[in-house]
C-alpha cells in the first residue's frame, strides 16, 4: 500500500492566590521616614507558540468557512438533488457534492468525511456513495467534501508533510460553509468519517468542540498518529523519510507525535461518539477503536462502540443495521 494509504483505504492552570488582605496596625507614632515599597509587577511569561504542525495549532486557527455555491447538477430523483459544489477554505477553494432533500426544509445535515483514495483517481463526490444517499432519502442535506488536492479542490503541495491536517481544516470549514445554506438547520449538523475520514472526525471534534452535534465512525484509523504512520506511511519511504527528517521519529520526538494524536485530547471531546467497526477488518484492526473506545470512556465522555461479527473492512451484510443505528443515533441526539 502506498503512503497515501496512510488512512485506511477506502486531542488549567492553578487559581492565584487571593491577594493579602491584612493591613497595618494603626499606629499613632509618626509615620516612618523610609518610604514603603511595593513590589515589582512582573509581565507573565508568554505560551509558546504551538508547533504548526499540530492539533494545538488547529484549535486557535481562525477559520472562515463559506461561499457554499452550487454548481451544475449532477443527478435528480423523487427523494433528493445531487449538486456539484465548492466552498471556502482559507486560502483553497475545496470541492463536493451536495445532496438536497426534495421535502420541505431546512433540514438536518452532515459532513461526510471519506476514506482513502489515491487523489490521482479521485473524482468528485466519491467514496460513501452508499451512505450519501441513504442519508438524503431519509431527509439529510449531506455534503460530502473532497479535500484539498482531490477532485477540483486547489492544490496544497504541503499536504502530506504536513500529515494531512489540511483535511481536518477542510471538514472544519465545510461545516461552516453548510451552516449558511438555506436548505440546512444550522443548529443540527453532525459528521460522518469513514477509515481515514473517522480519523478526521477525531481531530475536528477535537480541536473545535461544541462545532458540531455528533459524530458517527466507521472502521476508523487509530486515534494515535504514529500508528497510522507506521501502518501506511512508513513503508512509502520517500515520503516517510521526509516526514522523519522534519519531525523525527515518534520515539526519539514523542511531544510532536503526541500532539498530532486525537486521543491526547479527547478531554476536550463535547459531542456523543458513534463507533462501528467489524471484527474481521484486516485493514484498520479492531483494537484500534476498542483503545479509542476506552479513551474516550475514560475522559467521561459519551462514546459507543458497536461490532460486527465477520464484517471486513467496507462492511457488508451488516452495513443496513450500522445505518439504522447510526440514524437513531442522530435523532436521539437532536441530528
């Protein structure tokens, strides 16, 4: 598998103390001769910056999500209307799709965050076909993004260096971008990540907590970026070898590797968590989402892992009970 396969194919201080409040014991002797002095202000020492390269770094980016505009149409039925369509992400224009319900809206919506595809045979919208549409006839506006460096997304030559978070800050801003859509709900909108796009999902809820309303995952890559990286990237040995060259090894470098590394943070997680994945996927394993699972369980947040007894890697006979429950899901949680 190629480094692009790097995914899966297809993330207080203490309270001052109070300040003194004796004073001086009133006195009716003359008052001293020495001047009383008080003490220097001291300026406090500024954070650091965070290593750009980081999810520290995506959590005080200024996003600017917007300009969704429709294009041509690319499919119509009874249920929904399939449109191509780009939208702003910082400086990159990012293309996808966009599947608008035929019921009366404003709808429900979710970004759709797909897995891996070599971007030189990626074209627009693919990748979670199945559950673009079964979304849209069940009243979803769905969009689903293609990332920079896909389809007629711009180019970001620092894409895979840079360990792919520019996909993260596409997701982020294609919320944002749905979130002025007239066909949407803008107090309703959650995320859906396949394989790497599961761990997409991770870092978005990660570094913006409170963006979305859930976030439901299948057969996701680990919430441990060295574990991916060692999986798919390492292999690729020109692009590994750059990767090391400018951070280093997660051993010799752990702080770097730690901070691109979701489940570090999951602390910061505000949304429920939907998890599925088959217990016979030999591309991203089990245990992956089984630690994920307990990470977030033991950062008290509200996460459900289901399994899939003989389901692979792109599910099968399960995946209609998988969308069930990840329909029911939303709609518990107000999606």
């Amino acid at each position: 598998m190629t480094t692009a396969a790097i995914a899966c194919t297809d993330d207080g201080a203490a309270p001052s103390a109070p300040a003194s409040s004796a004073t001086s014991p009133t006195s009716s002797a003359a008052p001293p001769t020495t001047p009383s002095t008080t003490a220097p202000s001291v300026s406090p020492v500024p954070s650091p910056a965070p290593h750009p390269v980081s999810l520290q770094a995506l959590t005080t980016k200024k996003y600017n999500g917007g300009d969704l505009r429709l294009g041509r149409v690319l499919a119509r039925n009874p249920a929904y209307t399939r449109y191509h369509v780009t939208y702003r992400s910082g400086t990159l224009t990012i293309s996808g799709i966009l599947n608008v319900p035929s019921t009366p809206g404003p709808h429900p919506a979710l970004v759709l965050n797909h897995g891996y595809i070599d971007p030189a045979v990626y074209t627009n919208g693919r990748g979670l076909m199945r559950e673009q549409d079964y979304l849209a006839r069940r009243g979803y506006v769905v969009l689903h993004t293609d990332y920079r460096n896909h389809a007629q997304s711009s180019k970001d030559p620092n894409s895979e260096v840079n360990l792919r978070l520019g996909y993260t800050e596409d997701v982020v801003n294609a919320v944002l971008a749905l979130r002025t859509s007239q066909y949407v709900d803008p107090s309703r909108i959650a995320l859906l990540g396949r394989s790497m796009g599961g761990g997409i999902t991770y870092n978005v809820l990660v570094t913006k907590p409170g963006l979305v309303k859930a976030a439901v995952v299948f057969a996701p890559v680990s919430s441990d970026a060295a574990d991916n990286f060692n999986r798919w990237t390492r292999p690729d040995r020109p692009i590994a070898a750059r990767i090391l060259r400018t951070y280093g090894e997660p051993a010799a470098n752990p702080s770097f590797w730690r901070n691109v590394s979701a489940v570090n943070f999951f602390g910061r997680v505000t949304e429920p968590v939907l998890i599925h994945h088959g217990e016979s996927d030999s591309t991203c394993p089990i245990a992956w989402s089984r630690e994920t699972l307990a990470a977030l369980k033991a950062a008290g947040k509200d996460a459900t892992l289901f399994t899939y007894p003989g389901e692979e890697h792109a599910f099968g006979p399960a995946w209609p009970t998988s969308m069930a429950r990840t329909v029911g899901f939303l709609k518990q949680h107000g999606v």
